[in-house]
C-alpha cells in the first residue's frame, strides 16, 4: 500500500508556510467593526474620576488591649472601674477608644458604648450591629461617639469615613443579671 499524497510528511517549506497562515489573523466583516465602533465610548476624565471617589478603603481594626480580665492593682488602680471595659483597636493610622458599661436600672439588662475615633479624620459615622439589633450614629467634632440601650451579644462596629470604612469586632457584650 502506498501513502496518498496527504498522508505524505509535508516539506519545509510547508510547515513555515502553514505557520504563517496560522498567525495571519482574519479580517472581521465592516459591519462588525462598525457595531463594535458604535458601542465603544472613551471615558473622560471625569467619569474616571467618579471611578476613583468610588473606591473605598476597608480596614479591619486590630485589639490592642482589653481591660477585661486586668486587676485593677495590674492597672495602677486602687479599685475597680465600676465595670467600665477599655476596649483600643488600631486601623491603618485610626485608634479606637471603646468604653463598655452596664446601663444602671435598664430593663431588660442593657450596655451603653461610648468611642472616639483618634487619628486624621473630619466628619463621619459609626453603624453597630448586634444581631438583629442595628443602630447608626454620626460622630461629634472630637470624632466621639455612644450607643445606648445596647443588648448583649455578638456586636460589630463599622466606622465610615470619607473613602474608607474600618471594621470592628465582634465584641462580646456578655448577658447581664437582671436586677431585683
């Protein structure tokens, strides 16, 4: 049996001419072009602009120290804080300074969290949620903050600023004892 001329190995100078023709790419239809030119705008500058303001930072903010679990002799105390609990968090050149307390006589058992924002920030807001609870506030002009009425549970805190957002948390609020 004798090879067909397809089935012969090619020279070459066929290999180099069907490489080229491989690479070579085909010239679209004009209509085509013509649609893919219609749909195509440039963006001008201030549309990459807005693109740009729509970026934002998220930070997750790291503990620092918690005076939970601190004697008051280990913090140069005489006595306890009253149950006062420092949190500090720290996020990308921003410390947070949180103070959780039992609220006297809520009831049911509530917390109150006061915070300040420390570092390069202007006006803003403060968002907290523990499950299903939600609560948003804005910051004063020394960037504090406070929630009331707070229940216990699993709670985190999302600070927004202009162009960033920084997360904190969970933080535990454990269950208080009712009060007689």
């Amino acid at each position: 049996m004798t090879p067909s001329p397809s089935d012969a190995d090619p020279d070459d100078a066929d290999i180099v001419r069907n490489l080229r023709a491989g690479r070579a790419l085909e010239r679209p239809p004009d209509a085509v072009l013509q649609r893919a030119m219609g749909i195509w705008r440039p963006r001008g500058a201030a549309a990459v602009g807005q693109a740009v303001a729509a970026l934002v930072q998220r930070v997750t903010a790291v503990l620092r120290h918690d005076s939970a679990g601190l004697s008051p002799l280990a913090m140069g105390l005489r006595s306890s804080q009253g149950g006062t609990r420092q949190l500090l968090f720290s996020a990308d050149g921003h410390d947070i300074d949180l103070r959780l307390q039992a609220e006297a006589g809520a009831q049911p058992p509530r917390w109150r969290i006061d915070g300040q924002l420390l570092g390069p920030v202007r006006s803003g807001r403060v968002a907290l949620r523990c499950g299903d609870w939600a609560a948003e506030t804005g910051w004063n002009a020394l960037c504090e903050f406070r929630f009331d009425a707070v229940p216990p549970g699993a709670c985190t805190l999302l600070l927004l600023g202009d162009g960033w957002e920084i997360t904190l948390g969970p933080v535990d609020l454990p269950p208080l004892a009712d009060a007689p």
